[in-house]
C-alpha cells in the first residue's frame, strides 16, 4: 500500500473513533474500552487489528483529542485502554466536523 493511502486511512480512522466516543458520550453511554472500539471499528468495515486501534487511540491522546486510562494486563501482558473520553480540543473538532493534518472526519 502506497504511503499517500496508509496516511490518509490512518487520518480517517482516527476520524471514526472520535466520532465513536461522540456518539457513546451524546446517548450517555459507559466510557469505551479499546476492545469495543475495535469491536466496532470491524463492523464499520475497517481492516484494523487490536494493536492498530492501540496506536490510533494512544496517537489520538498525544494529539490532545482523547484522555483515557492505560494499563498493562497482569495475566495476558496486554496493555488496554479504558474509559476513553474526548477533551475539550477533540469535542470542539468532532463539534466542527472540520478535518485538519491529523484527522479526517467524513
């Protein structure tokens, strides 16, 4: 896959998340776990593994646009992330529904 796709698949799948976390937060939902959202992310169709959606959720986080809590399992070794909520810069973009450099929102 060439790198001008990879980029802009990466960009739209942090798009999808974020507006995944809208979503649980605007029908008062519990807080997601990485599981979920890659639960959902396969049924939306896209081909993405557990370690993918680890990364997205963790670039997600450095860019300011999620906080969450990340730890490492005692049994499998795994880290896993829970409670995943949009901050304030992540809803103001989900809210905007504007694309920038690092998400593309659809």
């Amino acid at each position: 896959m060439s790198g001008e796709r990879e980029l802009v698949l990466t960009k739209r799948r942090r798009g999808i998340i974020l507006k995944l976390v809208r979503q649980g937060h605007e029908a008062q939902l519990s807080r997601m776990d990485d599981f979920e959202v890659f639960a959902m992310m396969q049924e939306l169709g896209q081909s993405v593994g557990r370690d993918q959606v680890l990364t997205l959720l963790q670039d997600l986080q450095v860019l300011e646009y999620l906080d969450f809590n990340q730890h490492a399992n005692e049994i499998s070794g795994r880290k896993e992330i829970t409670e995943i909520a949009l901050t304030a810069k992540g809803l103001g973009l989900v809210v905007r529904r504007k694309s920038n450099d690092d998400v593309l929102l659809d």
